[in-house]
C-alpha cells in the first residue's frame, strides 16, 4: 500500500528503505516517488529514518514470519470451512506486536474463527485487509504504456477519486480499446483523474451537432477540444470547411457558452476591432505641385 509521507529533513531517493511510524506501529517501506508538493489525500505518516542493518535483519525475519502466518490462515480457514478466499501476503510491524493479513476473495466469508487461531498461536494483534484485484496490481508496481510508475502503486490518491470503468472513457469521447486499459484490466486511473475537468468543460460547451453562430456566420458543433477550451465547428459541406474555434470568441454570439476565461471574448472582440478588413484601401494625400 502506497501512502504520502513526510521525508523531514531526510534526503531521501527512490527505492531507499525507509522506517515508517503510523497508527498501528514501526513498518519498514520503500521509498516509491521522489518528495513533491501534492495535497494528501490522508493524514501523511511520519518517516522515523533510513532503515539500518538490524531494521533489514528484522524485515527479513518477519518475512518468513509473513508466509508462515499466510500458510497457517489457510488451513484454519480449511479446517473451519470457510471456502473461495485466497491470503495473499502479510505485513509485520518491526516489533512483531502486529499483523495485517491480506486476503482476496469475491464473497464475504467470516474470518473470525482465522483470527482467533492466529492471535492464540503467534500472539500479538492480527486484522484482515481485503484486497481488490486493481489494489493488488498496485501493490505489485511496476510501469504503465505512458513509462511511468502506475498511479495506484505512487499515489494514494489514485483509488479515493472513486470508480474508473467504461462510461467514463465514453463521456471523454475516446473509444473503449486497449490503450486506455490498464495492468490490473480495468480502466487506468488517469481517465478518472481528468473526468471532473472534461465534465466542467462540457457544462461550459455547446452540445454536439447544435448550431451555433459566429458573426455572420453559423455551423454546427462536431467536436471538443478541452485542452484548447474550444469547439471544432463545421461552416460548409466540405471537410475542409472544419475551424477550430475557441469558446470565448462564441461567447459574444451565443448565450449560454462560457469561456474559461470570461474576459478573453473582451480580448478577441477588441483584437478583431483593430484589424483591417480585407480589400480596403487607406486614401492617400496627393503630393502638392
């Protein structure tokens, strides 16, 4: 699980192991993004130091302690009954006084009876956190099409925007392929985190195939550009007949359009003013004799 951390004074690099206080106790991370300015999306832990030779000693220790607990949950839940659910791994606070088991399953089965058996037989506090398929992808890492770290595995933000699935890619105007799939086989996190700006836009934009009016002109709406807060508007019959034309130069023309900009009609209105029209000629003084 990725989570925001405050590096303090530590001068810290990627893939550096670090020790990590938080609620539940000591946890021995890795450093997966380089420090930057970002809004956190949950109250950031507190890193303690770069990790020492006993701090990998004992990781290294509770590792094994990790696949021996992931076994013995297994057969619990064998024993108990408790079917179609997969422990998939084990985190072990640095003093041992806790575990977090990690399981994944597409049922809600009772894993009370698991707890108790492991509490009684190791000691210490035991929970079970449920992992997704998208949350184990990202707990996994590794890089996207775009050659960078995958959101949900640098940013733990990327999952608390809500769902990412099909309906939102369509609502973009890109259609469903591979390149807009992820690792994990869902929709990639980027489509989610644009979404709020393509939303806002189109609230601001005409609707597709309506006719709008620019000066004496009128075509009608084919296409967005949200980058360019603009609109590509058909005039003629002919393909070539397709301008892209920016929504504060619609603005003036047809109510309900806004501009991100509300003065920049104003500007364009003002530049237009101070062009010469086309085919006019200034008179000229005739030389006197």
């Amino acid at each position: 699980m990725t989570r925001l951390c405050y590096a303090r004074d530590l001068d810290l690099r990627v893939g550096y192991r670090v020790v990590v206080s938080t609620e539940l106790g000591e946890f021995v991370g890795r450093v997966a993004l380089t420090p930057r300015r970002r809004e956190p999306y949950h109250e950031p832990y507190d890193i303690i130091r770069v990790s020492t030779a006993e701090d990998d000693r004992e990781e290294d220790e509770h590792r094994g302690l990790g696949r021996e607990v992931r076994t013995e949950a297994q057969k619990l839940a064998r024993d108990h009954r408790i079917g179609k659910v997969e422990f998939i791994g084990c985190d072990v606070s640095l003093d041992g006084s806790y575990v977090e088991v990690k399981y994944q399953t597409d049922s809600d089965p009772n894993l009370a009876p698991v707890k108790d058996g492991l509490e009684d037989r190791y000691g210490g506090q035991v929970s079970f956190r449920q992992f997704s398929f998208i949350e184990r992808s990202g707990d996994v890492g590794g890089c996207d099409t775009c050659g960078l770290p995958l959101c949900c595995a640098t940013w733990s933000g990327a999952r608390s925007m809500g769902p990412v699935n099909v309906r939102i890619a369509r609502q973009q105007g890109v259609t469903p392929n591979d390149k807009i799939m992820g690792c994990c086989g869902e929709v990639k996190c980027c489509m989610r985190y644009e979404h709020d700006a393509y939303k806002e836009f189109k609230e601001r934009a005409p609707f597709k195939n309506s006719t709008v009016k620019l000066g004496d002109r009128e075509g009608r709406v084919m296409d967005y550009s949200m980058v360019r807060d603009s609109v590509l508007i058909q005039f003629g019959s002919k393909r070539s007949d397709q301008e892209l034309i920016t929504l504060g130069s619609l603005a003036r023309d047809n109510p309900g359009i806004e501009p991100a900009d509300p003065d920049e009609w104003e500007i364009t209105a003002a530049e237009e003013a101070t062009e010469e029209p086309e085919g006019r000629l200034e008179p000229t003084e005739e030389p006197e004799a």
